[in-house]
C-alpha cells in the first residue's frame, strides 16, 4: 500500500460540518498519511476567507489603525469550528502571540500565513496527527525563490519520523528564519512538495469541484467531465485560464512522476480527475481532451517585404517590446509578416509608444492594429497526427459565421489556439466542444 498525500482546501475546511467530511475521507483510507490543510474558506457567498481577514489586519495595523475588530472576528471562527466539533483545544496563547506580532508590525506574510497555521492546529487535533510547521522544512532562499534542494533533504528526513502528520499549506521560512508564503492558492504547492518529499504514490487535492471539465460549464451547458489528463494538457488548458490547481504545484510531483487526483469534499464518490505523465500513447485518436481561452487581447500585425532574409529582424521586433516591459503571448509569422498577440494587461498604455519603436527600429512596409480579440486553446494528445482535426475545428467555426483572426499550433500538436473577436468569443467555444464532442442520445 502506498503513501497519500491529501490537500484540504479553503472550502473543504471552512466549518465543522466540512471538518466532519474531511476526517471521513481520511480515515477511510488508511494510506491518506499526510495531510496538507488550507485556512478556511467561504461559509458562503457574502463570507470572507480567513486569508482575506488577515491581510486585512496587516493593512490596518500598517496604517496605525486597529485591526482588534477584525481579529476578533477571526478568533471567533476558529473558536465556533473548536467548539462545534468538541475539541478541548485552548488557542488563546496562539492567538495572544499572532497578535502581538501584527501590532508590533509583522510582515503581510507571516500574517497571512497564520490561517494555515491554526487551521492546521484544529485539524492536528481533530485526527489525533502529529502536527508539523512547515516554516520548519520548506525553504525560501534569499532572493525570496524557493529552495527544492535544501527543502527536498530536510522535508524527506523530518516527516520520515511521524507515522501520521498535518502540515499547513502556504508557507515556509526564508534563511533569516522569517515566514515566507506562496503566492495565492500556494497551499497546493505545499500539498505537490510533501508528496514529493514522502516519495507519495498519489497527491490528492481536495477541493469543491470534481475535477476539470472540458470546457467552461458558465459557457458550454453541462460539459463532460476530463477522467484523465497528462501535465502537458494541463498546462496548455491552465495558461488559456482552466484553474482548478495552482500552476507551481505541478512542478515538484511531475518531476517525481507521482499523478495528481483531484477530488471533491463534497462527492468523495466522484472519482475526479487524473493528472497523469504522458506516457506517449495516444488514448482515442481524433479525440480533443478540453478547450479553454481568454478575452482582452490585442494583435500587432508588421508587414515587410522581404523580411524573412533581413538578419536579426525577429530581435529587433522582440526588442522594442521588451524596451517596454511587454512579455508576448504568441507571435506567428509568414514570409514577409509576423505578428505579436499581446495581452491587454501588459499593454496596458503602452501601445502608442510601442509602434513608434516598431517604425523606428524594424522599418515596416505596414503595421496593422488589432484590438478586443479573444484566444481559444483546444488541446489534447488525441490531436497529434490525426488528419482533419483542423478542418472539423475551422468548419465548425465558419458554419456559426465566425471570423479567425489569428491561428496558431505548437510543434507538438497537441493544441490548437485560434483568435476571434472578443465578442464571438462565447459562441467559438461552443462551436468547437460541439464539432468534438458526441451529443448524448438520452439528453
């Protein structure tokens, strides 16, 4: 029997009803040894998370106000979970240092970062687990990047000592031995590099939803569940905006070659989805595994004849934006074109300026602007080497009336990434899912 690994997130533990599904899941398997929780969640549509409140203490204590409101009502949430669920858990003297701390000006990382760490108590306590602070064995060099290596040979060897543990999610320590965090969501980093360490043979991450859909259910009615996915899927469909795990958490277990299930709290039944290695073998052949994208795009079209033998043109172009702080999204070229797909919210104001430079260092024949375009990703191994794929997709898009702006495909095959208007947007992706995705007769 392997180790598992389980992450708990905001939602799962945001009450003791959620406390009370959470211990069921892990007692009913025995191999679920390390669990990573998340502060608590939302209770409901007008609540606030835990994190929130927190920072919200940061700020006010920051700008020499009182943020004792505040807290009180974060105590408070912790204090109803202990008491709902019968815990003689006493977290005054946690809650007496947090604090002092705040008040005695702590920094926005340590603050946020407490969430975690008294819903990790609570849970250690709830289970009857050890309880390990990860500030301890996940690590943060001085440049603020995370350190795998020395994370990797001290997380390896501390957790070996505990049969059972809880580990708050989020968190490490930086050399000087101050709490650094994660970005956003990072507790599922957290989840992915205690799997790793344990050498785990599965990382669970528990969540409100079973597992990823393939398209957007706000876009596409009732779109089909993805049972399976391989890392390279996923991070096609993640950059095109499909979020369910944090990018970075994949990382640490992809290397380790340990898959991912991600499951519902909610549904413990639902088998979810798994994120798997690809393994190169191709699962149905013409099949498409989700479609994903984003509005707010602008493309940048320069056309110079005989651009294609003029030596360093490509860098200059490249230049210009970068002169800017502008990072592409995608840049498909012919023999006297190319083009710069840009997101708006790294032109930001920018754009004016951005074309002179284009003039003045690339000297092009013509520059085309074009504004409000939306990018669609369809993606799937079953794509590669499959004849007529594009044709279904494109047909499809040209039988609703609609208009590709721009068509891009990676050398792997395994997605297809096409601009429309902003406004077509919607109605391009139920397009696609129709054209790939079998109507069920009893629906």
């Amino acid at each position: 029997m392997g180790t598992k690994v389980a992450k708990f997130g905001g939602s799962s533990l945001s009450e003791a009803t959620q406390f009370r599904k959470v211990r069921a899941i892990v007692e009913e398997d025995a191999s679920r040894r390390y669990i990573v929780p998340s502060a608590p969640g939302k209770r409901d549509p007008k609540d606030e998370k835990i994190t929130d409140l927190l920072y919200k203490c940061h700020a006010l204590a920051k700008d020499g106000h009182s943020f004792l409101e505040v807290f009180a009502r974060i105590k408070e949430r912790y204090q109803s979970i202990c008491t709902e669920l019968g815990l003689a858990l006493d977290l005054s003297p946690e809650f007496d240092a947090i604090e002092k701390a705040i008040a005695a000006g702590a920094s926005a990382d340590y603050t946020a970062s407490r969430g975690e760490y008294l819903n990790g108590k609570i849970l250690a306590a709830y289970l009857g687990y050890a309880f390990v602070d990860p500030a301890t064995m996940i690590f943060f060099d001085q440049h603020g990047q995370f350190d795998a290596e020395k994370t990797q040979a001290v997380l390896s060897r501390e957790l070996a000592r505990y049969e059972r543990a809880v580990i708050p999610g989020f968190y490490g320590s930086s050399p000087d031995g101050q709490i650094r965090t994660f970005s956003r969501g990072g507790s599922d980093i957290t989840g992915a590099i205690v799997a790793r360490g344990v050498q785990a043979s599965l990382y669970e991450n528990w969540t409100d939803v079973s597992g990823f859909l393939m398209a957007d259910p706000r876009i596409v009615p009732n779109p089909k569940p993805i049972r399976e996915i391989t890392y390279r899927e996923l991070r096609e469909l993640a950059y095109m905006g499909a979020t369910v795990l944090h990018d970075e958490a994949i990382f640490p277990v992809r290397e380790a070659k340990i898959p991912i299930n991600i499951k519902n709290t909610n549904d413990p039944g639902d088998p979810g989805t798994l994120i798997v290695n690809d393994n190169g073998s191709i699962r149905t052949p013409g099949s498409i595994t989700g479609i994903a994208g984003r509005k707010g795009f602008t493309i940048i079209a320069i056309e110079k004849t005989l651009m294609h033998s003029e030596l360093g043109f490509g860098r200059k172009l490249l230049s210009v934006i970068e002169e800017h702080g502008i990072s592409f999204e995608h840049m498909p070229s012919g023999i006297d074109t190319i083009s710069l797909v840009i997101a708006d919210s790294q032109l930001n104001d920018k754009l004016e300026q951005v074309l002179i430079g284009i003039k003045r260092v690339c000297k092009p024949d013509a520059i085309e602007v074009v504004r409000d375009i939306a990018l669609i990703a369809t993606v799937g191994l079953g794509m590669a080497y499959t004849p007529g794929i594009a044709a279904k997709l494109f047909t499809a898009l040209a039988e609703a009336g609609i208009n590709v702006r721009m068509i891009d495909q990676g050398s792997s095959e395994i997605n297809i990434i096409v601009g429309v208007e902003n406004k077509d947007f919607e109605a391009a992706v139920r397009q696609i899912y129709q054209a790939f995705v079998p109507r069920d007769p009893d629906k």
